[in-house]
C-alpha cells in the first residue's frame, strides 16, 4: 500500500464504520473509555491488515525501548517516549492513503517510520545529526517540529496547497492534548475551516501536557467538540485500540478526500513513560494511576484478540521479535557509524551569509571547542 514501509502491508482495504464516541467527561480515565465489542474476527479488516497492525505496534514498542536504553546509556540526546501510544500511531498513519501528506509530532517516531521514514534517520535525529531531518524522495512527511503546536498552521497549508492544485491529496496533522492550549491549534482549525481544507486533525489526548493534566488545559467535556466552533465535526475514539483508530481516520480520510472538509479526532491514550527522558512523571502522577492504564496496554491487549481468533502464536511471536531485533541493530549501527554531529553546525543552513553579530558567535564558539579539544579543531 505504501513504499517503504517497516514492514509491508497489505493492500486490501474495505469499507467499515468507525467505532467511535462524539461526547466524554472532562476528567478521563480508563472507565470512560468504551470496551471494544467485537468478540469474532473483523469482517471490515482483512487477516493480513490485523497481523500486519499487531507487528507494527511491536516494532514500535521495541524500538522505543531499544533508544531509551541508548539514552541512558549516554549514545543518545534527549528522547520522547512513544510507549502506550502505539494504537495511535499504526491505527492512524495505516489509514492513509499514497499520497497523503503526515505532519507529526516529535512524539510520533512509529507513524513516521509506518510512511516511509527510515528506522535510521530517526535515531540519527534523537542524536542530533543534520541526516535525522533529511525526508527521503518520495516520502510525504513532515519534518518534526519541537514547539508544540507550530507544525499545524504549516499542515493547514500544505491542505490548502493541495486543494489549490486540485490534487487529491489529504493531510493528517497530529498533536498532543497540551497543543490544543496553544494559538497555532486555533488558528490552524479556523483556516481549514473556512476553507474547507482535506485534513484530519488527530489528537493524542494522552492525558498530560508534560504536567499539567488535560482537566486544567481546557473547561469543555472533550477536545473533541472544539471542532463545532470552527464549522466542521470532532469525534472522541478509543486511543488504545487500533482498530477504532484506523476506521476513525480513514473514513475522516474519505470523507475529507471528497471535499467534505476537515475532521477533529480525539484519540485517548496513555503515556507510559516520562514527557522526554529529561521529565521526572513520578512528581505529577501515581504508580496507581499508570498501573491502571497499563492494564489495558494497547500491544498486550491486540495480541490477545488475535490470540483468541487463531491469528497470531508463540511461534510467529518469536520470529517476528527476531526480525525486529535484527532492524534495530542494523539501524543503531548507521547511526553509530555516521559522523558526529559539529557544534558549528548550530549556525549552518539557514543564512546563505552569516550577519556579523552570528559570525562572531561562531568564531566564539570554534575557539572553545578548540581550547576544549588542546587546541585541535
């Protein structure tokens, strides 16, 4: 379905209504999140597709393990946790389409990689190399953006480029619940609005932005329904299982690609591990609190399904957990193996000429890498 893929997918793909709530309590926990009733074998997705979302949510989950223990080993630059997420991140970035345009979030390294990312390129980014920002030919994906919520006005026009060229293309822009607190979200909501823009806004709403609990970023029930003071709809869809996820998004997708506007989908879910590996969580949530989401794990639960409906078992279990380990090694070598990043390399690539006040900074800071070094550049 999509080039250069983690691991390919299949290209079957019908038509099913999403599985989603319009409305919810301004206070969310694990209760207020609809239980999953499908007890048989989704007749909507194909064998293929559920085997292929399991394998991915692995994947991303082992990678993210995989670059905190870089990280605390000192191989690696600050880092942003993805785990409890992963539902999201497959769920949303499979329901597009060739073409589509993603704009994520620097928390959004598994639907990066889903759209053709290289595994590589994104640990190359978490250890600050100028490659890790370099998107291959052919991939529709944004470059990450650390302030939170400044990639939406630019999602917002990459919709409305497309939909000047009459090109039939969607953009899926996501973010964090903390985004929705910021001008840019706003901004961005109102234009595609107005203009009618084909783009999904798809919100992580993973409970905390950093400390500050969604209760205290916002006095309406959901996230969701902001979407009504921008003229199109918001819908509120179970972060934690994949398949809502999916159906929400592509039918938003649909919809969008047929010049019916923007949708807001509130996807809630859980971050399990800190804000970024420099966020200390124990000081703003309890071990009761994660230990209630946890139960509900996102991966463990999915496998489980496929478990029950003669999908997935030990062995094929082991072999894919084989593979993934053998695309993490490979990729952690290319990092490892590219040269390290310059500190001079703070003043490249954005004047084609240094004003005077950046070239004495430079100049400043060669001289003490250089006196740090014994007096080699």
């Amino acid at each position: 379905m999509m080039s250069k893929k983690v691991d390919e997918a299949p290209t079957k793909m019908d038509e099913a209504s999403s599985m989603t709530q319009n409305t919810g309590d301004s206070t969310v926990n694990k209760e207020q999140i609809p239980a999953n009733p499908e007890t048989s074998v989704p007749q909507d997705v194909s064998p293929e597709l559920l085997q292929f979302f399991y394998k991915q949510m692995v994947f991303i989950r082992e990678f993210d393990r995989r670059l905190l223990r870089l990280q605390r080993a000192g191989r690696l630059g600050t880092y942003a946790p993805v785990e409890g997420q992963e539902a999201c991140q497959v769920g949303s970035a499979q329901a597009m389409r060739e073409g589509d345009f993603l704009v994520p979030t620097y928390r959004d390294s598994g639907a990066m990689m889903l759209r053709g990312f290289p595994v590589s390129s994104v640990l190359l980014y978490w250890n600050g190399r100028l490659e890790g920002l370099q998107i291959p030919a052919g991939v529709s994906v944004f470059p990450l953006a650390i302030p939170i919520a400044s990639q939406l006005p630019h999602a917002a026009g990459i919709a409305w480029a497309a939909k000047l060229q009459h090109k039939d293309q969607v953009t899926l822009a996501m973010f964090g619940d903390g985004a929705t607190s910021e001008g840019d979200f706003h901004e961005a909501m109102n234009f595609a609005g107005v203009f009618q823009l084909p783009m999904v806004f798809f919100c992580e709403n993973n409970q905390y932005a950093i400390s500050l609990p969604v209760s205290r970023q916002t006095a309406t029930e959901t996230l969701a329904e902001k979407a009504a003071a921008y003229g199109f709809s918001g819908q509120r869809v179970d972060g934690g299982d994949v398949l809502a996820v999916y159906r929400a998004v592509r039918d938003a997708i649909a919809k969008a690609a047929m010049g019916q506007g923007p949708t807001l989908i509130e996807a809630l879910t859980y971050r399990y591990g800190a804000h970024t590996t420099s966020d200390d969580p124990t000081k703003y949530r309890t071990e009761e609190e994660l230990a209630s989401w946890r139960q509900q794990d996102p991966v463990v639960s999915f496998g489980s399904r496929l478990r029950q409906w003669g999908l997935w078992g030990d062995a094929q279990e082991q072999q894919w957990q084989a593979q993934v380990q053998e695309k993490l090694i490979q990729a952690v070598a290319v990092m490892e193996g590219s040269p390290p990043a310059r500190p001079t390399d703070l003043f490249e690539h954005v004047y084609a000429q240094l004003p005077p006040r950046l070239r004495a900074q430079k100049a400043a800071l060669e001289k003490e890498v250089a006196q740090a070094r014994g007096g080699v550049q």
